[in-house]
C-alpha cells in the first residue's frame, strides 16, 4: 500500500467525520433506519443505506440521521427501512432498493407523503388517508 500525504489523510478524515456526522442522531428530528440483519445484507441493505447517505448529502439535508439496527422480522420484504419523521407516523418500508431509498427521501422525508406502494408495518387506514396516501 502507498503511502498517503498529510494533506490526503486530512482530506480522508474529514470525508470519514462527515459520514459520522450523518449517522449521529444527537440533534437531529428524523431518522432512517436500515435493517442490516444477516437477510436484509443479502437482499441489498448496504445499496439503500449508502443511497440514502449519498442522497441526504447531495440535497443537504442535515436533520435525518441514517443508523442501522439488525433483522425487523419482516425478511420476506428485505431491505426492510424504518422511517421517522415528526408529525407523521413511524413506517416500516420493504423492498427498498435505490430507486426506493431517493423516493423515501424525496416523497416521505422531504414532501411530508408516505410512500404508500413500499409500506408493509401500516399505520391504521384513518393516518394513511390523512397524511398523504394515495
């Protein structure tokens, strides 16, 4: 392995303290969670995980931590995500692949809206209708 400059290893620990920072949930009003059980690694878990991390970083948002946690009993789904926003309902996604992950953010954590086609822990009817469903 090459040897790295001291201006290389700063810029490397800035990228790594960066990526820290998005994974804290100290001050932060939303959270991603990623089920990251044996199941949910196989079916894609690490691709929704850094689309989301690629994704809130891209759009600057800095209020949602992304964190993992492991199986949420739901494997015939995997990668299953938890989602937690104020003011809306906590919601299990399943079959979050990236294209799922860019939605979540831009339709759930962004525009308020659940993402209804991706939802399989559901809130009780009367939340859907009344916080965006289709």
């Amino acid at each position: 392995m090459a040897k790295m400059t001291l201006e290389e290893l700063r810029k490397l620990r800035d990228q790594k303290q960066s990526e820290l920072q998005k994974r804290d949930i100290e001050g932060k009003d939303s959270r991603i969670v990623v089920g990251m059980g044996t199941c949910g690694i196989a079916a894609g878990a690490k691709v929704a995980l850094d689309t989301f991390l690629q994704v809130l970083d891209e759009m600057k948002i800095e209020n949602v931590s992304v964190t993992q946690t492991g199986c949420m009993g739901l494997c015939y789904v995997e990668p299953t995500i938890e989602v937690i926003v104020p003011g809306m309902p906590d919601v299990i996604y399943g079959k979050v692949d990236a294209a799922t992950a860019r939605k979540i953010v831009e339709q759930h954590i962004i525009g308020k809206q659940l993402v209804t086609d991706h939802m399989f822990d559901r809130p009780a009817a009367d939340i859907i209708k009344k916080n965006g469903g289709k």
